[in-house]
C-alpha cells in the first residue's frame, strides 16, 4: 500500500532566514496549546537543531513525549523530520514506523517566503497509516498549522 503524501504550501511576509527561524527554533511560539499527547498541559514544543535532534513535548508534570527527530537539518532551506505518532495519537518508539514531514523554504522576492510542507511515507505506520494522513489533512492539521506559522513569521 502506497498513499499520497500530503503538500500544503504558503507565502509568507518575511525573509527566507526568518521564515527557517522561526519554523525551527520559535517552533513554540506558533504551534497550538492544545496540539499535544501527554495527559498533562503543554509547557512548551522543542526542535532541536541539528540533524538527529529531537522534536517534543515537555509537560507541566515534568515528562517528555518525543514525536520525531530531525533527519534533515539545512538552513535556510529545508528541514525533514520523522513523525513518530500514530493514527491513535499515541507515540511509536520505532523509528522505522515514522513517516516524514520535509519543509523547503524559498525566497520569493524581497521579503516573502514560499514554505511547501510535504508529509510522506505514511504506509509506514502500517494498519493506521490512513488515519494519520487523514488526521493531518484537515484544519486542524497542516492546513491550520501553516496559517498560525505564517502569521508569527510576518509579525
């Protein structure tokens, strides 16, 4: 079973550099509250920089829920990272069973941004590889994702 990776695309109001900053190390500052897998509230979201780094949760009781690592780390230009999140919204641990979200930044003209996300490889979480691309094709997902980054990354 092959599916059809997901592609979003938006333009943004600000530089190439700016547009990578903010999508990697302000990952926080855009990422939804609500957007998480532990029972506790949300403190914060963290990428790490640098391919291998993590990609997480951290939680007002203290745990952590990683959901990914980088596999790709290029700036100003891309980064990739594997989603290890299940169709039930729970955390797979084996990385072979992760799909992967690439996101390539390319600067338009003075001061605006093209960020096209591909998330891919879904077959690989297996009997609930549906329910993930369906989950992250919808508002809620990387339609609505992409609209919160734009507008941290233009202000």
């Amino acid at each position: 079973m092959t599916l059809e990776p997901i592609r979003k695309t938006i333009t943004v109001a600000c530089s190439r550099e700016h547009a990578f900053k903010v999508y990697t190390e302000g990952f926080d500052s855009w990422w939804p509250r609500e957007h998480h897998l532990g029972e506790s509230e949300l403190v914060e979201v963290v990428l790490e920089a640098g391919e291998g780094g993590r990609w997480y949760e951290r939680l007002t009781d203290g745990s952590e829920c990683v959901w990914g690592h980088v596999l790709a780390w290029e700036p100003p230009g891309r980064v990739v990272l594997s989603w290890q999140i299940d169709g039930d919204w729970k955390i797979d641990p084996d990385p072979t069973r992760a799909s992967e979200i690439e996101v390539v930044f390319t600067e338009e003209g003075p001061g605006t941004t093209r960020v096209e996300v591909e998330h891919r490889a879904f077959e690989r979480h297996g009997a609930t590889a549906e329910k993930v691309r369906d989950g992250v094709n919808t508002e809620g997902g990387w339609n609505g994702l992409l609209k919160l980054f734009a507008a941290k990354a233009a202000s």
